[in-house]
C-alpha cells in the first residue's frame, strides 16, 4: 500500500545499442519489421527470447495497480516484445490491486505475472498463498546482468528469490525554488549541518514568522503518516549507517533503541520545530491534517522555502509549473552528515513476480529485466525511472528522475529499501503510519511512540 499512495511515483553499452536497431522478428505477417506501439517504441533483439520454443500465438495475463493513462505508456513498452515474440500480454490495471491480489489468487484466478507495489505486499502473498512462482532461471540471469546484488535481498523471502524491481523513485530530495534561493542569497546545504544552518538561517531573515523554512504534509488518507517514516528512515541510514538500519528494519534491534529515539529527535528538531514548520498552513499540528500532495505547493508562493518529498512528486505540481534545474521548482539531495564519506540514498519500487511457470511467461519476465524494456519504458515518460544499471539516463522524460537514476547508478551511492515497506504489514504500514501521525499531530512523546511500535510488533 506505502509505494502505491506515495507514487503520484550511464551510457548503454554498445552491445544494448546494438540491439536498439535491430530489427523484431516473429510475429508480423511481414516476418520482421519495426513496431509503432508509441512514441518510444523501437525494434529489439528477438535472439534472446528464440530459446522460448512454441510461444507465438500464447498470451500473458498482466495485474497491476497502476492506471490509465500510464498503463498505456506500459502496454506501448511491451509492444516490442509482442511483436517480436507473438505473445499477447493482456494487461488488467486496478486501484484495488492491493485489497483484490489475494483474492484473486485464493479464488483460483492468479495473473500470469504481477506488478507488487512493494516487496512487503509480495512477502505477504508468498507466505500466505505459496503461489508465487521463484523467479525463472533464465529471467534471473538478465536480473543479474541489469541490477546490483543489493536489490536481489529485496525480492527474497525465506531464501528464495520470488521478484525483481519494474519502476523504482528516490526518496532522499529536498524540493526548493531555485528563483526563490537565489533572490535571498542561500545556497544549497551539502550536509546535514548546513541544512539546519539554513533553515535558521531563514527563521532569522523572517522574523515575523510569515515565512518558514519548511512545509509538511503527512495526511494520505488511510495511509497517514508514512512522509514521516521517509524522514525517520533517511535519517536513520545518516545517522546509524547502513549495518544498524538494516538490523532496525529486521528487527534485529529494538525498534525503540536509544539510537532510534535519537533519530527521532532529530527528525523532530524539523517537523516538530514551530519555527521551521509549517510554512503556508499553520502551525506544527497542520502538518498531520495537510494532504503530501498539497504539503509542497506553498514553494510556489514563496510561504515556505523547502520540502522534503520523494522523486514522484514532480507529479503533483500544478499543470504549467516548470520542474528543472533552473525553474519554478526543483529538489536537491538531501544531505548526509559532514564528513560522511558515503551518500545514503532511501529508495522505493514496484517488483515483477510471476504465478505460472509457462514458456510464455518465462520469456516475458526476461523482457521485463532487460536493458531494453527499463528504456524503452522510460521513453513513454510519466517519470518512470529504473534501478536498472544499463538504464540510459537521456531516455528519462523527468529531470527529477534524470537525477535519482543518477542516483542509482552513482558509485557512492548506499541504497537501502524503504523500511516501512519492508516491515510486517502490522507496523510499516499499521503502528509506524499511526504512532508517526500522534507524534506530530498530539505531540506525543517519542520514547512513547516507540514502545508502542515496539510492542505492535509480530
């Protein structure tokens, strides 16, 4: 449910440039030719899919929750591959994917292959269906090709690898007004220090109190409060590091450590500061009634001067606002603490699983990990960014996903997984949202809110 509500979310080697001129074969009447399934639509190698025998004419079944009109931009991706292979993909595009998965499963009528908002949703029905197909040998080689070992961990349950990243967003952007900076002289912090410094910087030029340093908005219906769990967890990978993240995520310390409460803390020096918060709203307790959606918007008016939002909120600019370097908006990183010689970077993603091990079905999934599909998928555009390592950035329609695909493939990077997303449905998306919102809404005491998240724990 958490990436769901939250998304609206190198060069190629020659060898993947090759391909890109190649031209498809299987299917067409003609025996090859190009295909026109949308603006980004070209030819693709056909020889890897050739080991499949016996697929032209067969179909695959497609479930996700994603919807029209990006599904359209998903369905001129595959088109390649329908043409080049003779497999019909079928997709099925629903808001109720989170709630219908199960069922659908249960009552005997899986989808060939599903798009998971999150890893946790896929844990969820690998152990309570045992449906979920391992990922296919041969769509694992390309996975290992295309993705770094890190992902894999993600896709794993119990040992077994089950599922493998579509779509992917960055989590760790600050979003600011470039015009906005410049006319009062700030400049962009490159530490976590420098990020407090700014923002009392900004305190002490409006004295008044007219203009914050920061908005916030965690209200997301059912999904209240998870914009503090991004805040938590980044800080988390800044301030305990990635060894101590991973083992908070896990459980395998204490979800209210002393470090946890310390974070904590940290994290409320900002959401919970009057002075900082919550610019164009009101006061501290605003934040929790005020949608992520609107939670930014004030940028615009000049009420507030920062924003802590993933990547897929470039979305939610009103129609005309231009989101670029030098624009009406933008996002910087949002700074690790000085002397950090790594660059924690929080991330999100959808991941592939398959229900039905049918040559069909094997060869579409090894579409789905390639080179070829994370870009031509990304010339359809609505943002869509891959952790895929061959993924060439100029193909991303979005300079902010221009900049987390910069992120993933930056050597520096140390890219952990959304923890809430990764956590027992129980917490990440149950006490976690829940004691977040009491936190900021009643101003409940931190060490308080851990216990409570401590003791909801499966």
């Amino acid at each position: 449910m958490a990436l769901n509500h939250k998304r609206r979310f190198t060069a190629l080697s020659g060898v993947l440039a090759a391909t890109f001129v190649v031209t498809a074969c299987g299917s067409g009447d003609d025996g090859g030719g190009g295909t026109d399934g949308g603006s980004g639509s070209s030819a693709i190698d056909c020889a890897p899919y050739e080991q499949f025998a016996d697929i032209d004419g067969k179909s695959v079944s497609t479930y996700a929750s994603i919807v029209a009109p990006e599904s359209d931009a998903y369905e001129a991706a595959w088109k390649p591959f329908e043409d080049c292979t003779g497999v019909d993909v079928k997709g099925e595009w629903s808001k109720e994917f989170e709630a219908q998965i199960v069922v659908r499963v249960q009552s005997g009528n899986p989808p060939d292959v599903a798009l998971f908002p999150q890893p946790g949703l896929l844990q969820t029905v690998v152990n309570d269906t045992g449906a979920v197909v391992p990922v296919f040998e041969e769509t694992e080689a390309v996975v290992d090709e295309n993705f770094s070992e890190d992902w894999k961990a993600y896709g794993t349950v119990d040992g077994t690898y089950y599922g493998f990243p579509n779509s992917s967003n960055s989590k760790s952007f600050v979003w600011y007004s470039p015009s906005a900076f410049a006319d009062a002289g700030y400049e962009i912090p490159q530490t976590w220090e420098e990020l407090v410094s700014l923002s009392d910087k900004i305190v002490a030029d409006n004295p008044d109190g007219s203009v914050k340093p920061w908005c916030a908005g965690i209200a997301s219906g059912d999904a209240t409060g998870w914009p503090v769990t991004d805040w938590v967890e980044d800080k988390m990978l800044r301030d305990q590091g990635a060894d101590y993240y991973d083992k908070w995520v896990a459980h395998e310390v204490p979800f209210n450590a002393p470090e946890s409460v310390e974070v904590w803390d940290a994290v409320g020096t900002v959401l919970r500061n009057p002075d900082y918060v919550n610019g164009g709203f009101g006061n501290v307790q605003t934040v929790a009634s005020t949608s992520f959606q609107d939670g930014g918007l004030p940028i615009l008016d000049g009420s507030c001067f920062m924003y802590k939002m993933a990547s897929f909120y470039a979305a939610n600019w009103p129609e005309g606002t231009d989101v670029s370097e030098n624009g009406d908006v933008f996002a910087f990183y949002f700074p690790a603490n000085e002397g950090s010689e790594e660059k924690p970077v929080l991330v999100g993603s959808e991941f592939i699983a398959a229900f039905d091990d049918r040559p069909e079905v094997r060869a579409f999934t090894t579409y789905l990990a390639s080179a070829e599909y994370a870009n031509l998928r990304a010339k359809e555009g609505f943002g869509f960014v891959s952790a895929n390592k061959n993924l060439d950035v100029a193909n991303v329609d979005s300079p902010i996903s221009k900049l987390a695909a910069e992120q993933f493939q930056d050597p520096s990077a140390l890219i952990r997984f959304d923890g809430a997303d990764l956590m027992p449905g129980a917490v990440g998306s149950g006490s976690f949202w829940r004691e977040a919102t009491a936190w900021i809404a009643e101003g409940k005491d931190t060490k308080a809110v851990l216990d409570s998240v401590e003791q909801s724990w499966p």
